[in-house]
C-alpha cells in the first residue's frame, strides 16, 4: 500500500438550523491517500470562529464556538471521483455576549455527543486540486451552559444543519 499525504487549507462554514447565522470555519486538514484503494483518513483542525447576529448594523449577541474534530476524518473516492467523507466533531460555545454584557464564559457549554457529519463533493473532485465538500447534519442538544442551555438548544441543536467547506492543496513553499 503507497499512501499519499496532502495538506489542505479548510475554509468555509456551517450554518444554524431554522436561521441562516453562520459560523466560519478557517483551519488545515492532513490527508493520507491510498490510490490503490481510494480509501483517506484526515487529521482535522479548525480555528475559534465568531458568530454575530445584527439587526440594522449593531450587534445583538456574539458567540465564540470552538468545532473540536473527535477522531480523523474518514471516507473514499468512488469510481466517478466523488468524494465521500464523515467528520465527527464536538462544537464547544466559548463565550456568549449581547449588548455589552457576558453572559456566558465558562467553556463548558457544549454538546452532549458528538455530530458526525456527512460531506460529499460532485463527481469529478480532485485531491490534488481541492475543492467543494458539502453535506447536512443533526447536531445533539447542549449541556453546561447554565441558564442559557435551554435556549441554546431551541435555537441551535436538531436536525437541518449544514457544513460546506473549500479544502485547498497547500502548496509547499506558498
């Protein structure tokens, strides 16, 4: 078995179910390729993000979140050079303030299992080229976030979520 490895730069982002806030995801993944196979495991990284919502251009509340990869990412590319992979990630809200109070900042506000989330490209994908990787998940309710915790889940855990991330090749030397 030949393995391949690729670095990639991630960008892009998930969105909140039932609203169209938006956290951005800026952060690399690690590739390990086989080509004989078409089997990939991936180390994941991504940085804290910040999520805002305004109403006429002041901000109404901010949260920090944290995407924690909880193992590599897996997956495959099919004979239509379709990429198939799977991320299993923990999201952690950091921090939580709405006009010019905190109200959360323990780190403890999380979700209470893992989201394993789906993410496919169109046929055609090229690992050395990059590309689209797009998919829709569940994502568990919350836990540790004090007061806040039943309107976390009301706003933000359930069903209709959605990743759509650009990975780049690295470039070495660039």
């Amino acid at each position: 078995m030949r393995m391949r490895e690729i670095d990639y730069s991630v960008r892009g982002f998930l969105t909140v179910h039932k609203d169209s806030l938006r956290v951005p995801l800026h952060g690399s993944l690690k590739v390990a390729f086989d080509p004989d196979s078409g089997l990939l495991s991936g180390d994941l990284a991504l940085d804290e993000a910040t999520s805002a919502r305004t109403l006429l251009g002041a901000t109404l509340v901010r949260a920090d979140v944290r995407i924690i990869p909880e193992s590599p990412v897996i997956g495959r590319i099919d004979a239509d050079g379709r990429l198939m992979a799977t991320a299993t990630v923990d999201a952690v809200i950091t921090a939580v303030h709405s006009a010019g109070r905190t109200l959360l900042t323990s780190g403890s506000c999380r979700t209470a299992a893992h989201a394993t989330v789906p993410l496919r490209s169109r046929p055609g994908f090229s690992l050395d080229e990059g590309g689209r990787l797009a998919g829709r998940y569940y994502r568990p309710p919350f836990t540790g976030c004090g007061w806040l915790t039943p309107l976390v889940n009301l706003l933000i855990a359930g069903a209709g979520n959605a990743a759509v991330i650009d990975i780049s090749p690295v470039r070495p030397g660039g």
